[in-house]
C-alpha cells in the first residue's frame, strides 16, 4: 500500500508541474470550462492516463488471447464431459447390480447356511431311516 501513495505522491508532483507551466489565463480557462472540455483533455494527455490506457489496451488484449485459447478447447471438454457423464452412468448401473447381487448372495446365504444344511440333511436323514424301517417291518 505504501507503494500506491508513493506513486500517487509522483504523480501529484508531475501533474503539479505540468500546471505550473500554465499561465493564469489559462488556469482560469479551464477551471471557468462549463463544459469540462479542456479539463478531460488535461487529464487525457497525461503520460500517466496515457499508460494506463496502454496497459488497459493490453490487459484486454492478453484477455481476449487467452479467451480465445479457452474457446479453443471447448470441443475437447464437451467430448470428454459426455465421456465422464457415460462413465459415471455405466458406474452407477454397475453399482446397482453389484447391490442386487450382494442382497441375492446373502439371502442365499441365509437360505444355505451350513447349520440350515445341516439340519436340513438331519431331517433328511431321519426321514430315510424312517422309510428304511417302514420297508423293513413290511417284510
């Protein structure tokens, strides 16, 4: 920030210089202009408007080039957005049918448990052994 007022002190100094080489008609002129006109004209030709312009001038130049060069990889940017878009889809129904199957395994697993065969087969057992002694009282 100190920088700002020194530069704002030079810039005072200059403009104060300049105005010293004014006659005082000429101050009056432009301080009794009802129009402003020879003031804005002052303030134009100052080397210090003068620059900024300059660098106004470029600023939006650099801007525009560099706006340009954006512009020009738009088409790279649409395509791969669609391909990121497509991508996050098939993720998303690859997820979904992860989900399924993982909810099918564990009602299978549920269904298949190793005690819930066991017991399964127990009864299975007990059943043919039933059958077996049926078969065997017959005869």
């Amino acid at each position: 920030m100190s920088h700002y007022y020194s530069q704002n002190d030079v810039d005072i100094s200059s403009i104060n210089a300049l105005l010293k080489n004014f006659t005082n008609d000429e101050l009056d002129s432009i301080l009794n202009d009802s129009s402003n006109e020879r003031i804005e004209s002052f303030i134009r030709d100052l080397p210090q408007i003068k620059t900024l312009e300059r660098e106004r001038e470029r600023l939006i130049e650099e801007n525009k080039k560099i706006a340009e060069n954006n512009l020009s990889f738009e088409s790279t940017y649409r395509i791969q957005r669609q391909e990121l878009t497509k991508a996050l889809e098939e993720c998303q129904q690859m997820k979904q049918s992860m989900d399924e199957k993982k909810s099918k395994l564990r009602e299978f697993g549920r269904q298949h448990s190793l005690d819930t065969t066991l017991a399964l087969m127990q009864a299975a057992m007990a059943e043919a052994e039933e059958a077996s002694d049926e078969i065997a009282s017959a005869f």
